[in-house]
C-alpha cells in the first residue's frame, strides 16, 4: 500500500481479492498447471497470512488463461508448522497436484494438519463433467496417505502410538478409499 492506504497493483493478478485478503496482509502465490491435456491450461493462486506463530491458507483461486474465474475455494484450520519458510517447496507449502483417484485429470491436495506424528492433506478431485474440484472428506481423513501409480492404490502409512507404525491399502471406488489390507 501507499502513504494514503491505497493498494498497489504490481501485476494483472494482484487484483483478485478474496473475503480474507481486507482481515489479513496475504501473499499471493501462482501456479500454471495443465489439468489434463484435453484442457487449456489453468492458474492457480494461493492466498495466505501469517500471524505470529502460523502461516496460515486462506483460499486458492482458480481461472483459465483468459483470467476468468472457474473457482474459489475455501479452508479453514490450514496451517504450516510455525511459518516454516523452509518447507515451501516450489511455489506453495504443502500443495502438491497428483491424480489420485487416477482418471487421467490432476487432482490436488493441500497441507492441512502438521500433527504431531502424522500429517493430514484436504483431498480435491477435480471433476471432468463440471471442471471444478470437489472436495473428498474420506480420503482427508486417512492421515499419511501416498499414491501408488502403478497399482493404482492409495497406502497409509502412520504412527499409531508408542513407537508402533500401521500401513493401511486402498482402491478408491466412486472416490470413496476401500480398504484393501490393513
């Protein structure tokens, strides 16, 4: 901002403001991904704040290469261990674009608990019919996951309590993980 409050825009991007952005200072990270190669291109922004212990994600805006909007989407309770600068890998800690329920289309995934053992992700599935994410509450709720792209499973791995670890397999039908082997 300028002596007079006003902000400044220092590119055409700058411009996209959420609910969030009047209540915190934010920084605005952009990624251009290719969902799918049937797809134009999309551009994905990630609006954060910090506040004195947590970075926190407020929300991630997406819009085609024309800057139209496709889509808004919200998080609550995102957090980045103690604004770990550190952990921020290219673009945007802990947002990775994967296919995981593997159709061909990338969908996301995004850091959403540092634990104290285990960590969490918010699981998004990107939807071909409506080409928008949708957000997959089962598989969020399976700490540790990872992709194996060559079975096409989902495993879980996570510390269960007194130095004992689990593994868990799943397929996932009709975005729902069934559990393979425990």
């Amino acid at each position: 901002t300028d002596l007079f409050g006003t902000r400044k825009i220092w590119h055409i991007y700058d411009n996209i403001l959420l609910e969030n952005d009047s209540i915190f200072p934010y920084e605005l990270n952009k990624e251009k991904v290719q969902i799918h190669s049937s797809l134009p291109v999309y551009y994905f922004y990630l609006h954060t704040h910090d506040d004195s212990v947590w970075t926190n994600y407020d929300s991630i805006s997406i819009l085609d290469q024309n800057k139209n909007r496709i889509q808004n989407i919200y998080f609550e309770n995102t957090q980045i261990e103690e604004n770990d600068k550190h952990f921020i890998k290219q673009w945007a800690p802990g947002l990775e674009f994967l296919d995981f329920n593997f159709d061909g289309y990338l969908d996301f995934r995004i850091f959403t608990n540092p634990g104290s053992r285990n960590y969490f992700y918010d699981y998004w599935s990107f939807n071909p019919k409506t080409k928008k994410y949708i957000y997959n509450p089962k598989l969020s709720n399976i700490g540790g996951l990872e992709v194996d792209t060559l079975k096409r499973q989902l495993h879980s791995y996570y510390d269960s309590g007194n130095d004992e670890y689990n593994s868990e397999s799943y397929n996932l039908y009709q975005q729902t993980p069934i559990l393979l082997e425990k």
